[in-house]
C-alpha cells in the first residue's frame, strides 16, 4: 500500500513537472522579447506626444532624420507623429494645425520656407502647444526653441577649405534658397573668407544665384548656363551636397568633374564617394544624430515641465529665441575615417564597398 502511494505521488510530481517546463519557456521567451531594445522603451512617455512636421523627405538627410526620431521615440517611450510637407508650404500649414488639433504636447517643425514656419508658429502660441525651431530659424514669429548647427560656421569652412586649395582663379558662387534664412547664414560665412581674396583680385566670383527650393534642377540648369558662357571655371561653391552632385553633372558633361573644386554640406553617402572619386572637394559633416536628440530631449523636458538647458540666443525679429547650437566639421578625402565613420554615420563597408577591411 505504501509503495503504491509512493509511486503515485512520484507519478504526480513527473507529471506535475513535465506540464510546468513549457510554462517556464514560455516565460523565458518572454523575458528575452522584453529585453530586446527594439520591443521594449527604456523608458515610459506614453502620456507624451510629440509633433515633427519635415518640410520634404525628398533628400537623404530628412529621410535619415525622421527614422533616427522615430527609433529615439521608441527608445523613449513616447509617441511620435511625423509628417512629411512634400515641401508644399499649404500642406505642411494643414498638417501642423492638425497636430496641434490632435493634442501633442510640443511641436518640432522645420520649415519649408518663411510662410509655414510664421503662420504655424503663431497657430502654436495661439493653442498653447510650445514650438521648437529645428535646423531652420523661423523669423517675426513667436518660437519656444531653436535647435541648431553652427550655420555661419559651414559657410566659413566650405569657403576656407576651397581657398586653401584654390587660392587663386574664377569661382561660381550657387547660394542656397533665399527663402531659407539658413542661406543668410551660409552666404555670410562663405564671403567672409571669400572677400580678402576678392578684393586683392586673386579670386573672381564670374556668377552667383541662389538655388530656387534647393532643388536639385535648379541646380543643374544654373551650372549648365554658366558653362555656355565658359569652361574656365576653379571652382563652383556650391551650398549643399544634394545641389553639389547636380553641379558635379553638369561638369561632368563638359568634361571638367574632378578637375573643378566643389563644395558641399550634410556628408551624404553619395558625395563621400565623389569625394573619394575626387569629384567633390568637401562636405560638412553636421552630426544630425545629436541635433535630432538634442530636439526631442527637449520636447521630452517641455512636456514634463521641465526647462531644456541652452548654450546661445538668437533673435529672430521677434524675441531672442533660446538656442542649442551644435558644431559641424569639414570633411575632405584625409579625414572620411575619422569623422562619419569614426563617429558612426556610416560604416566603411558603405563608404568603401563590403570588400574593404
């Protein structure tokens, strides 16, 4: 009797255990999914919306910026609503009103020109939804933050690094949109390292506009009328890497790419190839991935009531908007590894080809 009641109990408890093995699976491959930074916020925002209205995803950069926000977000744990303008100045007007109407805590907005970015910062201040100028000063317009590279900096270093290797000959000058107060910054800081030059008479400027929209065509168009005109050309300064690699065609249907210094901004994958290619003289590596930090760190801070620590002002015709202001590098041929890639913008399989060691 006692050894049946031994063997029954030794039988429940087998069972008992074989039943309970795929409960602690279970638990385990819940526990590994938890741990996954990709399934699971280190942190809890879920009461927290944050807005980010781009003005156009048509370039590289701004496609890079809004998967970097939304991998920050889920990181963070709060939600983020992006929406893309298609750089259409009405669209992104709506959709920013929407935004507000849908109850975000703070709004980030990169502007696509003057219009949107006033009109949508004083529909903010109406509603009371705080408005962080991101990348683009919004001017005569009432903004909560501005967050943003040296701007006046990129300009000096494009214009430095060009005169440094072209002391002397006939530049063309392409600005960026006169509708982006960013171009105001650029320009000054290409002309103050262009001016001494100009005025000795070892430099030219033989033609200078700015790029309407930024866009790329318009890029083209202006470079390929400038070579009708002429192929003595040194150097083409151009304002970004995007209307860069446009400039850079044009040349290269009149033969001259990789014989004429060109200038650039952002350190697209594409214009670090040219730059090894020898296409393109330089960019400006501005490190997006602490800008785009820095922004939602601050709507994080707003949202909790919290007050985002600056390092600057600057006036836009309106108040002194307080202001995180971030450094860029020049980035040439010698220093590629010890910029995007030491900093992890790229890694060299995708700047030098997944044979490179």
């Amino acid at each position: 009797m006692y050894i049946k009641k031994k063997f029954k109990l030794v039988l429940f408890l087998l069972i008992a255990a074989i039943m309970v093995v795929p409960l602690l699976s279970g638990c385990f491959k819940k526990k590994e999914v938890q741990e996954t930074p990709e399934t699971q916020a280190m942190e809890d925002n879920s009461n927290i919306t944050i807005g980010f209205s781009i003005h156009g995803l048509e370039v590289d950069r701004w496609k890079r910026e809004k998967e970097m926000a939304e991998k920050y977000a889920l990181k963070k744990g709060f939600n983020l609503l992006v929406m893309d303008a298609e750089k259409n100045t009405k669209k992104q007007i709506k959709q920013c009103e929407n935004l507000i109407y849908q109850g975000v805590d703070v709004l980030i907005l990169i502007p696509e020109d003057e219009e949107s970015g006033k009109t949508i910062a004083n529909f903010a201040k109406e509603h009371n939804v705080p408005l962080i100028a991101y990348d683009r000063l919004i001017k005569d317009a009432p903004v909560t933050y501005y967050v943003t590279f040296d701007q006046k900096k990129v300009g000096v270093l494009q214009a430095k690094v060009l005169t440094d290797l072209y002391p002397e000959g006939r530049y063309v000058h392409l600005r960026g949109a006169d509708s982006d107060f960013n171009t105001t910054y650029f320009t000054g800081g290409n002309m103050e390292v262009l001016d001494p030059y100009i005025k000795s008479g070892k430099i030219k400027i033989i033609a200078s506009d700015q790029c309407l929209g930024w866009y790329r065509n318009e890029a083209y168009k202006f470079m390929k009328n400038v070579l009708k005109e002429t192929t003595d050309i040194t150097v083409a300064l151009a304002p970004n890497d995007d209307t860069a690699r446009a400039v850079i065609q044009a040349l290269d249907e009149s033969g001259l790419a990789g014989k004429v210094g060109v200038s650039g901004q952002d350190a697209e994958l594409e214009s670090i190839k040219y730059i090894l290619e020898g296409k393109q003289t330089m960019t400006v590596y501005k490190p997006i991935k602490t800008m785009n930090e820095v922004a939602l760190n601050f709507a994080l801070d707003i949202a909790k009531g919290q007050k985002p620590e600056t390092n600057g002002f600057t006036n836009n015709g309106y108040i002194d908007v307080p202001t995180y202001f971030i450094d860029v590098i020049a980035v040439t041929k010698d220093n590629i590894d010890s910029t995007v890639i030491n900093d992890g913008f790229y890694t060299r399989e995708e700047v030098y080809g997944t044979s490179s060691k």
